[in-house]
C-alpha cells in the first residue's frame, strides 16, 4: 500500500515532538532538598526523610543499595538501614565471634539466634515502621531499620541535608530519627510541592540529650 511522504514526514514529526516533551520533563522533574538541624541550629545526620504524597504510588518500589546488615567489628553496619516494606534483609556476621540478633520492636520483632563468622541470617519485613536492632551478647551493638511504603525517601548526611528527586504535588512530609523527642521519633508536616523545579525544606528537630549528629 502506497504511503504518501508528506504523511510519513508528519508521523516523524510527532514523535520526535512526544520524545522531546518526555525529556524536558525528566529534565525538569522536581526535587526535593531538605535540611534538619538541631534546635541549636547544628546539622543532624542520619535522619530519615520521607514523602508520602497524597496518591499513593502503585508501583513496586526498589532502592538502589543493598538490603543487609552486616556485623563487623562488633557494630552494625549500616547504622540505619532503609528498606521497602516487603524486603528482605541479609544479616551477614563478618566477625570472628557469634552474634544473636534480635528485635523487639511492635510489628518486626524477630530473633536470629546465635551464629558465627561467615554465616548470614535473613528476615522480611512486612509492617511498616521502624526495627530497632540489637545484639543479646554485645549490648553496645545498635542499628535501625527503617520501612517504608513510599520511594520518596532518602537519609541525612553529616551536612545535615538530603535530596530527593521526583516528589511532587501535596502529601506529607516526615522526619525520623532515633533521638528525636516526639511520639514515635517522627515529626510530621503538610506540604504541597511544585511539580518543576526545587522544592526546599526545613526542620529544626528537638534531640533527646543522649543524641547526637551521627551514630
């Protein structure tokens, strides 16, 4: 079947229009740059910022860094772990001594009883929430799993600031963090963030006297 030019040149044209309407979005796509500070007005690192817009995102969310804990050097590693509710978490002991891992916390206690060096333990999360973690042999070990429902998060740096792109539009915003002195740890707040462009956030948070701005 014969195709006029001038309507194949025309079919060209408007995909080549769509392709450069969907990368000047991507270009644009907002983000969002929050920083926590004490009430003193110092940075606080490893608090977990998440956006919770007000239409639920369906589609399955997945982070880019790895889903474990690992115990070296009798600590935890990472200190706070961000994970999608769902995941499941690797427990990797990496020292020379065994460690039993547990948790007590309201929808993902769990025990990983006594196990030594090279061997790993899994766990799913499944509640939403935070897991505070725990050694029963070496009290000084502590690490915290936060699980979420949302793939606008992101983690606090010893700057005391984050970005998280791709947030838009009303919903709401929370602060978590393990030395935070409000019920749960989180502070919450209203927003309506722009659907292009920088968006920027404040919080000044109150710390319990044994927090500090890192682990």
């Amino acid at each position: 079947m014969f195709t006029p030019l001038r309507y194949k040149a025309g079919v060209r044209s408007v995909i080549i229009n769509l392709a450069a309407l969907v990368c000047a979005s991507a270009a644009h796509a907002a983000d969002l740059n929050v920083r926590v500070t004490s009430e003193a007005g110092a940075p606080v690192e490893n608090a977990v910022v998440t956006f919770m817009p007000a239409t639920r995102p369906t589609a399955p969310i997945r982070f880019d860094w790895a889903y474990q804990i690992a115990q070296r050097n009798l600590q935890f590693e990472p200190y706070i772990l961000i994970v999608p509710v769902g995941a499941e978490v690797r427990f990797p002991n990496l020292d020379r001594v065994r460690h039993h891992v547990y948790s007590f916390s309201n929808g993902n206690r769990f025990e990983l009883e006594l196990y030594g060096r090279d061997e790993t333990r899994s766990r799913r999360f499944t509640s939403v929430g935070v897991a505070a973690i725990g050694c029963n042999i070496h009290d000084q070990m502590q690490a915290y799993i936060v699980i979420v429902d949302t793939p606008f998060v992101g983690r606090t740096g010893a700057n005391g600031a984050v970005t998280i792109p791709g947030a838009s539009g009303p919903g709401e915003l929370r602060v978590w963090h393990p030395h935070l002195r409000a019920r749960g740890g989180v502070l919450t707040r209203a927003v309506t963030l722009p659907a292009a462009g920088a968006a920027q956030q404040a919080f000044a948070i109150p710390l319990r006297a044994s927090g500090g701005h890192a682990h």
